[in-house]
C-alpha cells in the first residue's frame, strides 16, 4: 500500500468517525451546539473557497502575470465553494435556533421588530440563495473557463477574465457583506458594526492565502510545479503579511470605535468575548492572528523560506477557524465549549475538506498550461 | 595630494557579458567588486555577493523605539503626570494609545528608512563618486554596463586590475583616479553654517521688527489688528466723551427681569397675572418656589420653612386671613422688592417665573383651604 493510499484511509476513517460523532451531537449535546458547530464549519469552508476565488479574480483583475503558473491552486481550492453550498442550504435548518431574527419572539421585540422583514426567514434565504449563486457565477466564468483554456488553449479566456473581474470584486463585496452579516452577525442582530464585512474578508483573503501557500508547498515538494521559486513564495509570503496587518488593523478598529463610544448594545459584544475564559480565546486570537506571524514574517528571507512559510501558513489557518468559532460560539452563551462534540465536527469536515482538495490536486494540469502568460509567470523575478 | 587610482573600470556590451565576468573577476581578489549598469539585472546580488543590506534591522529596530516611545510618553502623560479621566476610561487605557502608536512606528520606521539609506548607506553629503566623472558614464547610463574593482586599501594594483578585467572579457578599461575626499562636514563649515543661519534669522528679525513699527503702511496681515469696532476699556473717538465703553441710557432693564412693580404695593394691587392657569405654568411656579421660596414660606405655604426652624425667623404665613385676601398684584409686588426681612427676587426670577409662583402660592391657598366642589372629578 502507497503512502498516498495510506493518507486517503486515514482521511475516509477520521470522515467517518467524525460522522458518528456529528450524528451524536445531535441526538445527545442538543440542537444549539449542532448548528452552531454546523454554521462555523459552513463559515470556515465558504471563506476558505471565497478567499480563494477572490486571488484568482484578483489576477485577472490587475493583469497579474507572477501568479500565473499558481493560480490553478487557488482555482483548485474555490471549488470547495460547490460543497459549501449544499452544507449552507442544510445550515438555513439552524436558523430558528440560533438567529433570534427568525424566532416568534422577534415579533415583539422593538428593535427586531423593525427589521422583521430582513431577518425573516424566507427574505434570509433568498439573500443566501443569491449569493451562493453569484458564487456559482464566478466559479464558472474565472476557475471554468480557466479549466477550459488548458484544452483550447485560447487566449480569448484572458480577456473575457479580465473584463469579468471588476464586476466579480463587486459581486464578492456583496456575498462576503452578505455572508457576514447574515450569518455571523445576525446571530446577535441587536448588535451591528459597519466594518464587519470587511473583518470577515480580511479572515477570508487571509486563509484562502494559507491554503493556497501551503498546497504550493505541498505541491513543489513533490516536484510537481516546475519553475515555481523563491521569488513567487516571496509574493505569497508577502501577501501573507500585508493582510495579518491589514486584519489587525481593521478588527482593532471596530474594537476601539465601540470601546470609546461605550454604547451598551455596542460593547456587549466585546463585554461577553471578555469575560471569563473567553478573554484568553480573545487574547490568544491577537498573538495567533497578527503577533506571532507579524514577527515570523518581517524579515526579506523568511517570506521566501518554505519550512518558515509552511508553519505560518499553518497558524494563519487555525487562527481563521480560531476567529470564526470566536465569533459563532459566544452565542451559545457561557463559557467556550470545547469537547468531543467540536472535536468531532473538526475531523467530519476537516477530513472531507482535505478528501476534497486533494482529489482537486490530482485532476488536470498543475498549472494554466493554456494561459499564454505562463511563461512570463514562470520567469518572474523579484 | 598624490594620485593614487581609486578604482579600475571594465566596460562590457550586454548583461550576460557582464554577469559571466562577475565570477572571474570576483575570483582575482584584487579589490571590492561593484557593478554599474543602467537599469536593475535580476541576480546581479547574488553574483556580487552583496551583503544584506542593515537597512531592515535599523528600520525593525526604530520601529520598535517608535511604539515605545509614544507609549512612554502616553503613558506618562495620562496615567501619572497629569491623570484625567476622559469619556470615563481609565487613565492607562492601552486602547487609546495604539492609534498615536502605529502612527509614531510609522513615522520612526520611514524616517530611519528614507534616512538611513540616503545618509549613513549612501553617505549622501560625498556627491563626487568617481564613476560619474569618467568617461565611461554616457555609456553606462545609456547603454554599457560596467565592472569596478574597487581600491579596499593602500596596496591597490591598478594595473593587475586592469588585466583582470580584460582577461575577464571587458572591451575598454578605464582607471580611475582617487576621488576628491576633501572633508565636507568639518566643524569649522559646520559652526560657520550655523553662524550664517543665526545671522540671517537676526537680519530679519531686525528687518520685520523695523518694517512693521516704523513703516505701518507696509504692515503684513493687519485685519486682525485693526479691527472696526470699539474695545472694551479703550478709548475711541465715536462718541463725544471719548470712551469706548458707554453707560446704558437711564432706565434700562434686562430682557425678562422688567420690574414692573415699582411703585408701592398698593399701587401694584391692581396688576392682573398675565399668565394662563395650565400645569406647565404651575410646574414651573412649583420649582421656581421649591428654589427661591419655600426655604422660608415652607412646603405649604404656612411660614414653617426649615429656616425657621433653625434659626427662629417668622417668615409669612401665606395662609393667614391677610394673604387670603390679598390680590395678586401684592404678592407679585413683594416678590420684586421684596418685604421686611424678605430680599427682592427680581435678579433671581425671570417676570414669567414670578407670576408663576404666584399662581403656585394661589394653589397651594386653595389646597389648605379646600372646599367639597373642589373635589369634584375633573375628567381627563
């Protein structure tokens, strides 16, 4: 039996256990703690394949030709948008759970009330629908006809791509706000900030990056993308840093407008993320966030060194799943629930999330071989 | 000053010549090796061997001071020199010291940057490098590119320099001549400079002082100087006795305090009060006697204030057979100037106010002295 075998049962039984213990958590933990569980594991997927598609549209966007012999990594990595649909059309199933917008008691509610018809159920979905279509559209356009090029090797993609993608950054605008505030935000809907659909981007561009990092390290260590060096690791390392500031700076932005104005219905969201054990989740969220690969990142030579990129890459990772159950799990009430429940979750979707991308690793070219500026990618040079 | 030769330049036709020769010429270890070419070559570093440059440490480093330093200051400023409390935080409230603190990293890191490369890297004050007064400039900005070896100490051999790089494929040497290290910053250039700006500065110091007091027509920016109007305690020659400021004409009286009762109180008996009976009016009568009045009169009127009970005065008691009967006017009129011990209100009520308490002190007459229609519901 091959390693790469080996790899793939060990993947199909932790899918497998983590099913039997999804299933349990259902049954046994309560409805709140499944869907919570279930909406951050459809958050995490969807940012995931969303952060990754917005580097493919950024490309074609600004005419990018270093990323080009990349880009069918993070193409391969925004078709985990196609599985994140069907679980987010099971997560609708948790809004008269957890979304107090969607439960009869908004009805005499004074502020709820007044929104009533945005947080309903049937006008949410509607808005849910929407964006995971616009999502389907900028799958087939950009990643697509991407895939198609490596055939016809028509350079007419190119352009057709490049005039798609200022429409296609409106239309990821759009779903991310969407996403964001719906399903992040609208679990405290008393609660709102301005910002938060760009926080939710930056987390979103930020692990779309990591993953993209760490699957070109994945991939070059086996010698499958030829010509691929230093210079572009520099790129992505690069733009790893740019954004953990970028994240930094806008998550203390909210935090600092809200703890100056003190208004109630606006510090109560940090108040509870601050009380308790919640306050190291929130610390530990700083140092894994923006701290630690701040520093680990500064220097020239450690954005091109792949041993010192693959482990960022990796912290830039589990802080976007730390960031999103920090701001899905405070719901529940109380103190952070970590057990086999969460655990379970972790290895269902973890599990199928890499059974996934690793079947997409293994279809077609490793790079756009059609994209007539492949070779000017492959040339490139800091 | 002998001419010693500072350094040996070969001149090569494309970059590839030139990238081939850096190993050969680089092996011969006859001096430092530096490349001059007129747009960036990828890898060209590499080749040379450069150094790393120390600009991001210093750059890392000052950011660093940079952030402690505005938090130092903040610190010091608002949590122990002068502490007060602002929008109800606490003094050492982190959160507000980190937007001064990104911006004096900011500020230190670009500075150190933009700074140190041009002065302490660079060497900026030493213009004359002597590549740029060979002959061979034109072409490596144009369209040479060019290898020096450069002199590292006394014992420089131009000549087997000269070889190295023709050997290494170079189609002219040029040697070049030490370049004019004459000291550019001495401390006597340095006091002379400082001397000349302080002479300056006094010149026209000197030079505005004279424009702007003996020349007034050429006085800069006099529209807030000279102003047309009157200043308090200045003269002016507007009114005859030459006084800017001007008593008010006879008999003025600040807008809502008119003393209308200024006769006697016989005289005031007549006044009608002017005010409708609504409870907005009472409210007011309400906590303008709570203020001013009830001290003394007390809560009901009947001259039991709690001053009295300290101190045994006997203010009025408004519900005496005298009061009763008394009309409004008199009331209002004690009210201006006052009675016996009691002090004039005018300065302390508005005319509105007045008349207020005295629908007040009406009410609380009738409330002492209520009959049974009185109790009569009223419908909402």
């Amino acid at each position: 039996m091959t390693q790469n075998n080996k790899n793939a049962t060990l993947l199909w039984s932790a899918v497998a256990l983590g099913a039997l213990g999804v299933l349990a958590t259902y049954f046994v933990a309560g409805h709140a703690r499944f869907w919570a569980n279930w909406v951050l594991w459809f958050i995490l997927m969807f940012t995931l394949g969303l952060g990754a598609l917005f580097i493919v549209a950024l490309e074609h966007l600004v005419s990018a030709r270093w990323s080009v012999p990349i880009r069918r990594i993070p193409e391969r990595i925004a078709t985990l948008l196609l599985p994140a649909i069907p679980v987010g059309l099971i997560a609708l199933c948790a809004l008269p759970v957890l979304y107090p917008g969607s439960r009869p008691e908004a009805a005499h509610h004074p502020i709820l009330a007044g929104k009533a018809f945005w947080l309903s159920l049937p006008f949410f979905s509607v808005r849910t629908l929407l964006a995971f279509g616009l999502c389907l559209l900028g799958l087939a356009v950009l990643v697509g006809g991407s895939l198609k090029q490596d055939t016809t090797k028509d350079p007419a993609f190119n352009f057709r791509a490049r005039k798609f993608a200022p429409a296609f950054m409106a239309i990821f605008a759009l779903v991310v706000t969407l996403i964001a505030f719906d399903w992040i935000s609208g679990l405290t809907p008393e609660w709102y900030s301005d910002i938060f659909g760009v926080y939710v981007f930056a987390g979103a561009f930020l692990s779309g990056l990591a993953a993209t990092t760490l699957s070109v390290l994945y991939l070059q260590e086996r010698d499958r993308l030829e010509g691929v060096r230093g210079d572009h690791l520099y790129n992505l390392g690069a733009f790893l840093f740019a954004f953990t500031v970028f994240w930094s700076y806008i998550g203390f932005a909210q935090y600092m407008l809200m703890w100056y104005a003190n208004f109630p219905d606006e510090v109560i969201y940090y108040k509870v993320r601050l009380a308790g054990s919640w306050r190291i989740i929130t610390i530990a969220l700083a140092a894994m966030h923006f701290i630690l690969p701040f520093f680990a990142l500064v220097t020239r030579a450690a954005k091109k060194d792949p041993r010192r990129l693959r482990r960022v890459a990796f912290l830039m990772l589990s802080a976007h799943i730390l960031d999103m159950y920090w701001l899905i799990f405070p719901v529940l009430g109380g103190s952070p629930r970590f057990a086999w429940p969460e655990l379970s979750f972790a290895l269902f979707f973890l599990g199928g999330i890499l059974l996934w991308l690793r079947g997409a690793m293994e279809k077609g070219e490793d790079m756009p071989t059609g994209d007539p500026f492949l070779r000017e990618g492959l040339e490139f040079r800091l | 000053m002998s001419e010693t030769s500072y350094s040996v330049l070969g001149i090569f036709e494309t970059p590839n010549a030139l990238m081939h020769a850096i190993p050969k010429v680089r092996a011969a270890k006859l001096g430092s090796v530096e490349a001059y070419t007129p747009y960036p070559i990828h890898g060209i570093d590499d080749a040379l061997g450069l150094r790393r440059s120390p600009l991001g440490g210093m750059v890392l480093v000052m950011g660093i001071l940079g952030a402690l330093t505005a938090f130092g200051f903040q610190y010091w400023i608002s949590a122990i020199d002068y502490p007060i409390i602002t929008g109800g935080k606490p003094p050492d409230s982190w959160e507000a010291f980190i937007p001064i603190m990104f911006e004096v990293t900011v500020l230190f890191a670009t500075f150190t940057a933009g700074l140190g490369m041009l002065f302490l890297l660079n060497k900026l004050p030493f213009f004359g490098h002597p590549v740029l007064s060979s002959k061979a400039i034109t072409g490596i900005t144009r369209d040479r590119y060019a290898l020096a070896i450069e002199a590292e100490d006394e014992g420089f051999d131009s000549a087997a320099a000269a070889k190295a790089l023709q050997d290494a494929g170079a189609l002219e040497v040029e040697v070049l001549p030490a370049p004019d290290r004459s000291p550019f910053l001495t401390s006597d250039y340095i006091l002379r400079t400082l001397g000349g700006i302080f002479a300056a500065c006094l010149v026209a110091g000197v030079v505005m002082y004279t424009v702007t007091k003996w020349f007034p027509l050429l006085r800069p920016m006099v529209n807030m100087q000279d102003q047309p109007r009157l200043n308090a305690q200045k003269g002016s020659t507007f009114f005859k006795d030459g006084h800017g400021m001007q008593r008010p004409v006879a008999g003025t009286v600040a807008r809502g305090y008119l003393p209308t009762a200024t006769g006697t109180q016989e005289v005031a008996a007549t006044l009608v009060n002017p005010l409708p009976r609504t409870k907005e009016v009472f409210a007011q009568g309400k906590q303008a006697y709570g203020n001013r009045c009830e001290v003394c009169h007390g809560a009901l009127g009947n001259g039991l204030g709690s001053l009295t009970a300290a101190y045994g005065g006997k203010p009025a008691n408004l519900q005496a057979k005298q009061f009763l009967d008394y009309p409004d006017g008199k009331i209002y009129w004690a009210i201006v100037n006052g009675k016996n011990a009691m002090p004039a209100q005018a300065a302390d009520l508005t005319e509105a106010q007045r008349w207020a308490v005295v629908h007040y002190v009406r009410a609380l007459q009738r409330a002492q002295n209520a009959k049974d229609e009185d109790l009569k519901v009223v419908a909402p």
